[in-house]
C-alpha cells in the first residue's frame, strides 16, 4: 500500500489552528493600553559604570527637555533619548556611544575572559523612561543597548509615597 495516511496530518493542523486561534488575539492587542506600574523600589546600589538612560519625547510645540516651556512628553511627540542623563543622543549614536563604552570598560578589566570570571563587573543599562513615552522609544533604546553588548537591562520605577 503506498498511499500517505493523512489522519495524523489532520490532527497537527487542527491542534496548531486552535493555538493560532487563541495566540493571535493576544499578539495583537495595543501596547497604548499599558501602564506602567508605580511599586515600592530598592535601593540600588550603583556601580560608576552602569549605564543610565533617561527616555521622554517631544512635547505638544516639538520641545525637547531641558528647552524653555517644556510641558512634559507627549504620545505623539518625537523620542528622546538621554546618555548618562545628560546627552541627547540619535539611535546610531546611542548604539556607538553604549558599544565604545563597554569595550573600554571590558578592555579596562583585562578582556572579555576576565570580566565574565566576575559576573559583578559586567556593567548593566538602567532606564528611565517617561510615563508618557511610548513604548517604541523604550524597546528601541533596549535593542540598541543590547545590539551594543549589554547584557542586563532594567527600569528604574518611582517609590510608592507611603502617605497617599
């Protein structure tokens, strides 16, 4: 008999339907319905050379901030990215910047092999992002961050204000 028996084919495709059925209207839903949680924050404790990051964008006028009459990010403003919260700087010159950086530090530890012996010394990116940014700043500023060799990233929140 040399037909194929198609029973087991039917029942992978009609098992992979009902996943794709159920996934789909999960991937889809909008990231301007999410809000970023306000939790009770530790303090870190920083080494000189962990990256800080600060995200915000344009205001309503096209102000950046730090402009006289910034009136605080908008959703549809342009991205802001901030080096070490001082440098405004473009997506090819954080991902430049965030590379030369951490080879100077790996290179100042003694080379690739002698910073992975310590975990501890591995510099890490801390974001600040603008409750009003959207997210395709933020995840634009991790992809850079992490194309340029970091390796942990994190968000700095805001304490929660025990007397509200």
């Amino acid at each position: 008999m040399s037909d194929i028996n198609t029973t087991p084919l039917v029942d992978v495709m009609l098992v992979l339907l009902i996943i794709f059925l159920i996934a789909v209207p999960v991937a889809i839903q909008t990231i301007e319905k999410l809000k970023i949680p306000v939790f009770e924050s530790v303090e870190s404790k920083d080494k000189v050379e962990n990256l800080l990051l600060t995200i915000s964008t344009t205001d309503a006028a096209g102000r950046s901030a730090g402009e006289p009459g910034f009136e605080g990010a908008n959703r549809n403003g342009q991205c802001r990215v901030y080096f070490n919260n001082t440098t405004p700087v473009s997506s090819e010159e954080l991902y430049d910047q965030a590379f030369s950086r951490l080879d100077a530090i790996v290179q100042r530890a003694g080379g690739p092999e002698a910073i992975m012996e310590d975990p501890e010394k591995i510099p890490q990116v801390h974001i600040r992002g603008d409750v009003n940014a959207p997210w395709s700043c933020v995840a634009g500023a991790i992809y850079n961050v992490q194309a340029a060799g970091y390796p942990t990233v994190g968000f700095i929140s805001n304490k929660v204000d025990p007397d509200a």
